[in-house]
C-alpha cells in the first residue's frame, strides 16, 4: 500500500495558518477560509495516516481535559478518540448541569484542571449567551495561568458545541461534502437546504442550524435555510452567512417553505430546533429558577412545533431535490417516523438509503477535532506530519 | 533472571487458532479445542512478560470501548487491565441499567462509538435472551461499519458476562486450574462439582455455572451439576455440556445432592444462582414494566432459596470430597456464613483457608481478556510474542 | 535553552532515602527529614524536564488506581495529572460515598483492584479513626498478594487526606514557601500562622491544619495554631508539632487569637474546620445511622461558628504581618467575603492580591504526588532522572 503524506501536506504549504498556532477553536467565522481549508488538510491526512497504521502521537503524555453540561455520547467519544489518536489521555471534569460557574469560579477552577492539560474541550449549549461566553472566559483563565507560570502549557480550547456554533459538526460535515463532490472547489454554486424538520421533542439547540449556515456560504455555496415562521435563528448568526455569501461568491436566502428550498437542492439537511427568542426566554426562566414558567413554556412550544407535522423529509420531498438524489444529512441521532417515534424529522425509507453516507459523515468528526488540536499545539504541522510518516511507527504492532 | 516466552509459544506453533484472526468471542463452545488452549498459551505468556518487566504493548494508542449494564468493580478493574497491558485506553459507554437498545439503535450507537476502537467489552446479564444477542447485534454493526469505510479497523468484541456464558470467568478458571493440576492434561478425569448454594440475596446471573459446565467438559472433567429441584440451568447448555462429555472423553451429570455432588470431588464451585424459569418469567416482567409481578417473583424466589440453606460448603462436605482436600473455587464476591451474611454460601473456615488460591484464580482474568484480544487483533500471535521479548522495552524504566 | 536536572539529583546524592524505595506515603512525620527533602528535589527535577519539554514517563504501561470518598475536582486532577506525568493510566473505584469497607472485604477489593496497579492513591476524609486506618489496611493487603504471588507488583499507596494528615496538600504548601523564600535553609525561623478562619460551612476537614503544624514544625520554622476555643485539632497532632519543634530547633504555639497569631507572621494560612471532638461525635452518629443527631450536631456546629464570623483575614489583620506583607496561603477553594459568601474566611481584596501566588502554591502538587510515587517506585531516582535527562524524549513533538 503505498502511502504519501504529501498529497495533504503539499495543499498545506499554499495556505496561511500561522495565526493558529497556539490559538483556539470558537466561532468558524473567526477562521480564514485557508485556517479552515487547513484543517482539511490535517484532518485528512491524520486519516491517511492512521488508515496506513502509522502512528499519529505526537504527545508522548498530557492530559486532554472534557466539560459536557449534559448527557453526550458522541461527542465525548470523537473528543476522546481524537485525543488518543494526539497521544493524550481524556480526563473528565464533571461540573453537574445545572450548575453555571462564572467569574473568579471559572478561572480558579479552569487553572486547577489544567496543570497537565494540552487542550480543554467544552460542549456548553444550554443557555443563550452563556455557553460561548463560558468557554472564552476558560481561554483568558487559562492563558492567564501560562503567562504566570502556574502552567507548563497553555491548552488549547475547542468548542464542542455552544449556544452560538458546533463548528466540529458543521467541519466533518462539510470535509464530508468535500469528499462527495470530490474536493472543495467543487463545491462553489451547490445549493444546499438547511431546514427545520418536526420533532416530537423539543428544545433542541440552534447550534448546527447556525454552524452550518455560518460555515457553508464560506465556499460558495447556495444555501438556504427554512423554517416556519416563528422558528428564527439568532439574527446575528443570519448577518455572518449573508456577510460570507457576499463574500465568498455564494448565496444566502431564508424561505418558509420546505420545498422550496429542496428544489433543485444538491444536499438537504432536515434537522429540528427550537426557536432563538424562545431559548433565550428560557434561559432566563432558569437563571430565574421559574420552574413554573418553564414547563408553560415547554407546552406552548409542544403545541406550536405540533401544527409543523409537515415538515418532514419525505419521499416525495427529496424527488425535489436535484435530479431527486440530493445527499441527505444530519448530525445524528434523527427521530425518524415510525422507527424512533410516530412522526419525526425524516421518513424511515429516506434515512434508511442515506445509512452509510451519514455514518460516514459522522466519522470524520474525531479527525476534524484532532485536526484543530494539532494546529494549535503544533509549530510546524506540514514537517510534523511528513515525520509522522517518515517515522512510521506502527500504531498496531500485531499487523 | 531467564526470560523466554519460547516455552509458551512453542505451544501456539502445534496449534490451529488462526480462525480467531478478526473474530469475536461470545462463547468458549463456539470455538475449538485447539482455540481455547492458545487462548491460555498468550495469556501465561502475557503475564510471563509482563513479570519480567517487558512492556507487552502493541498498541501504540487506540480504545477499548467498556458497555457494562450494572455495576462491575472486578470485571470493569479486569478489562481496564487488559487494555492497559496492550496499550489501549479504556472509554466507557454508560448507557444506563435498564434501556435495552436495539435494531438500528445498536447499529448507529456501535458505529458512532468505534471510529478508534480496537475492542468493545461488554457486560450484560440481566435478561434472559437478550444479553447475548445484543453482542453479536453490536458485532455485526461494526463489522459492517468496517466494510462502509466508517471505521478504519474492525473492533474484536469480548464478552465479559452475558445470559448464556461467562468466557473470561470460566477460562481464568481453567487457566487457574491448569497451574494447579501442573497442566491442561493433567485435568483428564478430575472431578469437579459445579453445584449450587444458598445466597440471602436471589436472581444471581447463570452465566458462572453455564459457563463451567460448558468449558470444563472439554477437557475430559467428570464434570458435576448440582442444585436443587427447580434451580434448573439453561436445558440449550445442559446439550452443550453432554455433547462435550462424549466427544472429548468425559463425564457429565446432574444431581439433586450436594453432598454427591462432592463425594470424591478434586475441584468444587459453590455458588448460588437463580433458576432459569424464573429469570426467563422475570425478563418478560420487565418487558411489560410489570412492577408488582417483580415483587411478587422476587419473594416467591427467595422463599423458596430460604428452603435450600442446608446447601452451604461446609468443612463436613469438604470431607467428603478427594483425600477431604478438594479445590475450593469462586467467582467471588461470595457470601460467606457469619462474614458477609448469617448464612451463606460457604463456611468462613473453608473459605478462609482457600483465600489465597481464590485471589490467584482472579489475577488470571485480565491475562484471559488481553489473550482473546490479542489472538483476535495480532496476525501473527508466535512472532509478535518472541518480538516482545527480543526488543525487551522496560514496562517500568525504573527497576 | 539550558536544561540540567543536576542541580536536583545533585541534592539527591547527598540525603538518605533508600527507606522509601517500595514504601507508601501516609503521613509526613513518619518520613525522615532526608526523605522529605528528596520528595521536593525530585518534584523540582520532574517539573524541570516538563517544563523542557522532556518527557517523565518511567512507565510504558500500568495503572494509577483512586479511590475517593467525596468529589474532589482538585485532588482528583492533581493525582490524574500525576500518574500521567510517569506514564499510568487512572482507574477510578467509585465505591460510593457512604459505605466504610472494613476487614476481609477491603482485602478483597484491594487485590481485585490491583492486578496491574503501580498506584494506589486514596482520599478518606470524612470519619474520625478511619480515613487512615482504611490506607494501611489496603497497603498491607496489596503488600500480601504480591507476597502471595497474586499481584506481579506491589502498587504504593499514597495517603491524598485522610482524617490525620494530608501530605500532598502540606508538601506542595511547603515546597510553594521553599520557592518564594529561596531555599529550604531560609524557612528556619520564619513565623506561620496556622489560623481557623469562620465559613459559613461547616464540618471543613481538620486534615489541613493538622498537616501543617505536624510538617512545618519539621523546618525549624516558628508555627503558631490559632482557633477559637472548642475548635481543638487532633491531641496526637499536637504532640507531634511540639516534638518537632524541639527536635528541629523551631516554635510551636496554640493560640486562641487571631491577632496574636498575625503578629509579625512571615506566612498566614486562614481556614475552616470543625472541631476534632465535633467531627468524634458526628463519626458515631454516622455509625448509629442518628441522622436525626447528625442534623442535630450540624445546627449546634452551625451556631458557634456563627460566634465567630470576626475570623477573618482582613486587611487590617494582614498589617499587622511582617512588614504588613506576609504570604497569603490556602488550599482552595476559599470563602471569600461578598464574593463566594456573605462573610467568609478572607477579605475579597487580600485574596485578589495573592491570586498569582495561590495558584502557584496548587500547581505544585501533581509533582509532589508524581515525586512520592517515584521515590516508592524507582530503584536509583538520582540515575533515572539523569537518564530522562539524556534521553530526551520530547513530550510533546510538535514544538
């Protein structure tokens, strides 16, 4: 088999990415187009490389610190396959989830969990203007603690999910896309449809919704979001993907139709949320700790998502889609009708066709984490990975 | 000090095994005779290494993925080590006591768990015809992920206790004995007597005594099954156990006395357990979240266990077994009389006096488990083993 | 960047330690001053060769086991950050919170646990005569199966608070003073003052306070206890800093001022505990299940902690220091007054101006943990660490 780290390293040298260095990963938008194209590349070529059985550890000990506000099994496990695969081991820190630290709390105990920690992964999607505001706050806590000497390395900080964006979701999904129309620059001009879908939960957060429209017109592409009316995502998010498609040669539109965004679609992507002012209504119930008022408003909000049954990914609606063959997504799990509840986001025939590409999808998700930690900690990432390779260290012996 | 792993793997080069390349282990009377014996072969070598301070690592990073459905501090301590001793990390999976998963749910999960699994442990014990099969289920999910592309490697499952078998249990058992008796021949015709004991607590899992009348009658054992009326074990392994007791030249039987069950006994394992009937009554209990019918089943049970507390290993019984010198072996924890309850499965003197053969027969479990990974993950098991040795990198630098 | 770990193993050569060479770490007065200075020569070699960039993993494979009987994100992150520091994987035992494991049964649990374990590190805090007791039990447990040939090594056990001492937190305290005073040499004489300090909490660990009068007494330095009267440590303890101080030339003082304590202090220690006959009671109550005496006691505790809201580390006490600018010590987390409670044991402004320092003062102690562990673990700590040094091995090769 051969093996060349070199188709991945060689896009790498036209691009600029030097401010990574030492970064951290928050907001999609906060990166270069070339930033992003660069954790393509890395993220590609850990694949390449870990496919081929050499090891990719450039961490011979470290600690790789996770904070989940709430129950994640996916998440937690790309974070800590992304990790092992660095050479760093998970270390959880289990903070409860109700529980909001702020202030002096955040920053004592953001230095006393980070003595050994290379990178601090958060997922902190509950509360509007709290779950990115927390995650900044850990950065400054910790860069302050390097600059006193208190820690031997400042760690990285990669968002898993906040209330603003899931930029490891909204990555893996476009390297996905990538791969499926065979390389990023054919993605320029393909429409895709961010739409909501029903769902018989609700409160399901606007990250991905916001991820993916606030990365996608990033390349050019023709994106779409719909919703019922009332389902409104943060309007600041709304101004980065019309800023981007003026930029970036895309386009950028909002449509109360499902189908109309599904005609002529390349990809689709049918995915519940709640409303934004519905969510910031909420977290201020919390911080009020109204119970009351949060339980009339998780009915009120039942009852309106149950007037959108309709909005379902079916059949019928994907013969819309470009020459009826639109790639389905979704961050998965999907409630899928008749399988996972009586009416859900996705017909069981649809998500059932789209099996092996969505678990494809999800898979590039570690490597996209991985990729972001190695550009952070990572001086010189194309020399690292071509000695990776050089190197060849089996990461299985046994084969 | 010598150290030579030859003595070990001279054993595996007379031996077919090569079937278990890539394969799982659920049951030990799935596999060949020639399997289980290379199984013990990698273990003692293992822990030959190991005590020789040589690093047995082939993993250079990668996961052990743990699902356990209820509390298990030695299964969970056996398999961390097992992982550990061949370089992989352990990621637990908490899916919670009492969800049963299944269908597409188990697929997704499996796939979404794995991308950087090299095995999955699983215990599940609870419901009778569900354990078992929700590994195999598990299994063929990321058997089928690794074909899609989804997964760079293909996960080994290991069963660590199920409704059917206990593998790691009963062959750490065997290996335990095989040390004892100076050699796997050297278990032709021994006698050794599985039966049944009074416990204050009810519905112990079966999987220990199916697991020992299924193994120990394939190396010729006159094996034993004792209990009392009612406490029957699943008939499907009472066929596997007589099938084996006439291919492999041995005995199997069935008794209502404990007392005969020990007449003349080289080896006894007493220990308590539910009947079959009721497990299989109580799995469909829960099925129908019948609250009131667990309650009543639970007190019939241990009423009618309060009948049998005569069946305890006391020092008269142990008389009674060869030269009054019989192996006294358990799985442990054990209730042991005026120790841990007021009556219980064993006599404080006996079991104290068999403590330390006890803890010996427990140390070989991980040495089990890093034995079916490693014949399962290691395409060449001999000359990986005699490359372990010649490279000789210190498991502790600094001894 | 010069890197020369001789000044450290330099140190090393000149003191007495060869006794620690496969011992544990219970209490600091039952180590030699020798010992207790080469457990800060090799914290200082190992956080020398981290800070270079040079890897500390003596072990290739192994695991670090904790057992913790409260949450303790601080301790839990400390000893996590330590084991991974040398190269061990942590294995937590969760054996709950309320249950006091005793006799046969902590033998057991302590073998199952250890087959691979290097480390054993335990907190046990919470009842009075037990904490401790419950360390030995398990160090003389693992100490037997190894003998038994059960355990292929014998895991060191490291004491991380128990209900006498708490050497890693007092280590790390005096090894932060060694750094901003300049040396070991310079504590001799230095004034510490140990001081209760009022929280509106109740039933704080008397672990802290016994800790530091029993080892700063060890330096020569002048220590001064001060509490409100019924707020008495451990008598033992006591005897213990008196012995100290007149065997190693420095002070011990009980005082029941504040001020007093204060005046001319080189070193203040403000904190929270419960008095020891208090904590004696509440012991018994838990073990007569008296929850109604145990609410009882807490209200009563409560009361007179309530008398005494005037402890507390003001600006105005903190004039009357040396030179009104005394080093400002605590274990975190701290009550600070208007910012974690309404009064508390320090001045929000006191605290603020020692942030830097009380950082500093934590980060010590993953490397007194990793220190002590490598003292019982490495045959030739002056040559092992000289070799670390030589071999270079990057810890992180991306830099």
């Amino acid at each position: 088999m051969t093996c060349n780290v070199r188709q991945f390293t060689n896009v790498l040298s036209k691009l600029n990415y030097s401010a990574m260095y030492e970064g951290d990963f928050f907001l999609t938008w906060e990166k270069s187009r070339e930033e992003l194209e660069a954790v393509f590349a890395v993220a590609d070529a850990l694949r390449h490389l870990r496919k081929n059985n050499i090891s990719t550890r450039i961490f011979d000990s470290g600690l790789g610190v996770s904070l989940f506000r709430d129950n994640s099994t996916r998440t937690r496990f790309s974070y800590a396959s992304a990790c092992n695969l660095l050479g760093l081991n998970v270390q959880d820190l289990d903070e409860g989830k109700s529980q909001i630290a702020h202030g002096e709390t955040v920053r004592e105990t953001a230095s006393m969990i980070s003595f050994m920690a290379d990178v601090i992964g958060i997922r902190d999607d509950m509360y509007i203007g709290k779950g990115n505001a927390y995650m900044r706050e850990v950065a400054r806590a910790v860069a302050a603690g390097h600059n006193d000497g208190v820690l031997e390395q400042k760690p990285t900080l990669v968002n898993l999910q906040c209330d603003i964006d899931h930029p490891t979701q909204s990555m893996a999904d476009m390297l996905h896309l990538i791969h499926e129309f065979g390389g990023i620059e054919n993605l320029k001009g393909k429409k895709i449809a961010m739409t909501w879908a029903y769902s018989p939960s609700y409160g399901k957060p606007l990250s991905v919704p916001q991820g993916i429209i606030g990365l996608m017109t990033r390349m050019g592409m023709d994106v779409v979001l719909a919703h019922p009316e009332g389902y409104e995502v943060m309007e600041e998010v709304i101004g980065v993907a019309k800023d981007n498609a003026g930029q970036f040669g895309g386009k950028f539109g909002v449509t109360n139709s499902m189908g109309e965004a599904f005609a002529g679609a390349d990809v689709v992507y049918p995915k519940s949320w709640a409303p934004f002012k519905a969510m910031e209504k909420r977290t201020a119930l919390y911080g009020n700790g109204d119970g009351a008022g949060i339980n009339a408003l998780e009915k009120e909000l039942l009852n309106e998502n149950a007037k959108h049954k309709d909005w379902e990914c079916t059949e019928e609606l994907m013969k819309r889609t470009k020459g009826g063959k639109a790639l389905y997504m979704h961050c998965l799990p999907a409630d899928i009708t008749g399988i996972s509840c009586k009416r859900g986001e996705v017909a069981a025939s649809v998500f059932e066709r789209y099996r092996g590409p969505l678990y494809k999808e999800a898979s590039f998700k570690p490597y996209i984490i991985a990729a972001m930690i190695f550009l952070a900690k990572v001086k010189n990432p194309k020399n690292t990975l071509e000695e990776l390779e050089r190197a060849a260290i089996k990461r299985h012996a046994g084969v």
